[in-house]
C-alpha cells in the first residue's frame, strides 16, 4: 500500500469505502519519517505575497511534495 518517494517520505492512495458522486474516491495520505525526511514550511506572507498552487510551491522550490495548509480559498 506504501510507496516510497525518497528516504523517510512515503505516499499510499486507498480508495474510500462506498459510492461517490463525484471524483475518482482516492484518498491521498503521505507518511513522514521526520528523522530522515527534512521539513519545510512556507507563506505567500514572506514569500513576495505571491499566490502560488501547492504544485507551484512544490516545482518552485524543488520539494518532492507540497500540501496547502492555508485553509482558505
């Protein structure tokens, strides 16, 4: 079910039980080792106040991942 993306950081997508209106039912989950992993937080507030997509942040910055925590919008 795991699947490894680079020492301490894994990526597993299991299907939600049950019938779905809309969308594919996958459930993203990532598991971090923060022993072997490195993390990282940044904000559009000290970062040029520029709007970027979790995927933005993640090519712009070279991480292997991104997650939107802002929880707005």
């Amino acid at each position: 079910m795991w699947r490894p993306l680079e020492p301490g950081l894994e990526l597993a997508q299991p299907r939600a039980p049950g019938t779905h209106r809309t969308g594919d039912g996958l459930v993203t989950l990532v598991r971090i080792d923060p022993a072997k992993a490195r993390l990282a937080l940044a904000m559009a507030k000290f970062e040029g106040d520029k709007r970027r997509t979790a995927a933005e942040w993640a090519r712009e910055k070279r991480w292997s991942f991104a997650v939107n925590a802002g929880l707005y919008q």
